[in-house]
C-alpha cells in the first residue's frame, strides 16, 4: 500500500505522558466511539514491545473474517 497514509505514532498524549509503545501505522479510517467522538487513526499498526511485535487490523466489520479466513 504504497500511497497510503503513513502515521508515526510515539505513544505519548497529550500531556506528554508515555501510554503505549511507539507504534507505526498506515491507511485511513475514521473510529466513531458511543459517546459520538470521533477520532481519525489507521487502519494497520505495528509496535515493537517487549517480547516481541504486535500487529493491529482494525476496523473490519466482520468480527470474525481474520479467525475464520485464516484461522487454521
């Protein structure tokens, strides 16, 4: 996904306090929460962590299209 937008994220907020690893991610979406705020984020992340690295796919409708598709 080449022409995707490419986020560096360094995991600190606002007040600048450290509240997740730093984390890479890339592609658009738009993440409506049930108070009605909404926030624009990516749709794919990485973060490396202590043991290891953590892989984010968010926003797919279908709850359980990755367990079921890929699963085995």
């Amino acid at each position: 996904m080449p022409k995707c937008k490419l986020w560096f994220l360094d995991g600190k907020d606002e007040k600048g306090k450290t509240v997740s690893n730093p984390n890479i991610g890339y592609g658009f979406q738009t993440i409506k929460y049930a108070d009605g705020k909404t926030k624009k984020f990516y749709q794919i992340g990485i973060s490396a962590n202590t043991t290891g690295i953590s892989v984010y796919i968010l926003g797919i409708k279908d709850k359980n299209y990755l367990a079921q598709t890929y699963g085995k």
